[in-house]
C-alpha cells in the first residue's frame, strides 16, 4: 500500500516510567500526517522532535539489523524501522513495550539483561577440548553444515520471538524460541563437542524445549523468517528419547 497523502494518523502510546514514585500507565495520543514511505521509528522520532522529547524507544541502526526498535504495534510485536505505516488502512496505531522484559521506560524495554541471561543459561559458546594451532589451516567443514549453522547466527535478538511465545507468558523462567534458536545453532556446529545428553540437562524440561505449544508466533513475527519452529521440532525429537 501507498502512503495517502496529506492523511492523519493517530499513534497512540503507552507512557509510564517504572522508576518514577509518580508516575502512572497511561496512554498518551499523537496526531501527524503521514509521508510517503513512513515508518513507525520516523513517525516516532517526529514525535519527539516535535510534540514530546520525553518519550523513550531505542534504536540504532534504522535498517533491521540491530533488533533494539522491538515494540508492540497493535498487540503484534514489531520492529519500527521496518512498520510502514501505509500498511495500517485506520491510521491508528497503538504502542505498547514488548512483555517479558524489564520495562525501562515507555516503549523501551532492556532485551540485553534477559539475552545475557539466556546466553549464560544454554552456554551459549563452543565446548571443546580441541587445541587449535593457528599455523595450521582450519578444520574443514561442509558447506551445507556451514551454511545451516550462518543461518542461525542471523538471530538480531530483538526479542521479538520472545516478546509473541505464550509460553513466554505462563511460564517467565521460559528459555524461549531465541534460546531454543541458539542451542541448535551449537547442535549442529561441528566444532562444539557437546552430546545429546548435555543438551538434555540445559533445556530437557518445560521450561526448555517440551515447554513450547508449537503456536509459531515466534516463526511468524520473526523478521529475520528464521526456521524456528523447525529448528525446536528437531531438538524436541532428538531429546525426548532421554526423557
């Protein structure tokens, strides 16, 4: 869709921040008019510039790449710099920050304290007792296996997947697709030495992989359409033999 000339849009936010004694939830409405090819982090920042330079959401690289603009956008969660706004007929937009997070303020949420925590939680770095001599070429590996492990390393950890998993929602101390996303990821390196069994102690139970309802809301709102759910699939039958 076309951007409407000269059309209104009402982009409403909920304002609140955690660490003020006064401060209440609330919503707060904007009123603009839309430009061609306008995106919710341009309309955001217009927002800013000209109405309200007390509003707080992140952002970085303005291209996708980062994952910090990660907001819900009428209940779905969203990145900003790629939410066009011509695809909202009604012109009306409601803000509200990702769930699961630390709320820091407004809109922004602090996905990396909640990403360091998982990363530690699934050890998140290569297992080996291998020694690698430098002056020697490296190990070789298959490029279909190379392949398949750059495609998971895609993840921006936005949070997006986390933000949209209902599970996530019943069950806080959840690893989520994310987590899930990145114990695959080292499953298929052939550089890492882990076995299934050790796999099975890091995420073998509900809050780890028999935990996911298989709704693949984290595979629908990914932006980076990253193989989710076939990646969780394939863990869950690899390690439901050890249960």
């Amino acid at each position: 869709m076309s951007a409407q000339k000269g059309r209104e849009i009402t982009i409403s936010v909920l304002k609140y921040n955690p660490r003020s004694k006064v401060s209440k939830p609330h919503f707060v409405e904007y009123k603009l008019e839309e430009t061609a090819g306008m995106t919710l982090f341009i309309a955001l920042n217009q927002i800013r510039e000209n109405f309200d330079p007390d509003l707080s959401f992140d952002f970085v690289c303005r291209a996708g790449i980062c994952g910090s603009c990660g907001m819900m956008v009428n209940g779905k969660p969203a990145l900003a710099c790629r939410t066009l706004i011509a695809n909202y007929p009604t012109g009306k937009l409601q803000l509200m920050p990702m769930p699961a997070f630390e709320l820091i303020k407004d809109l922004s949420v602090n996905t990396g304290k909640w990403m360091d925590s998982m990363s530690k939680r699934v050890e998140s770095w290569i297992h080996s007792n291998h020694e690698v001599d430098i002056s020697k070429l490296e190990d070789r590996v298959e490029p279909k296996v190379a392949n398949d492990t750059f495609e998971l390393d895609r993840c921006i950890e936005c949070g997006i997947c986390v933000a949209s998993c209902g599970t996530m929602l019943m069950r806080p101390k959840f690893v989520g697709p994310v987590g899930l996303n990145r114990v695959a990821r080292f499953e298929i390196d052939p550089h890492d030495s882990r076995t299934a069994e050790d796999y099975y102690e890091l995420i073998g139970d509900d809050d780890g992989v028999f935990g996911c309802m298989s709704l693949m809301a984290c595979e629908d709102h990914c932006p980076k359409h990253l193989p989710l759910q076939e990646k969780i699939a394939y863990l869950r039958r690899k390690l439901v033999a050890l249960r």
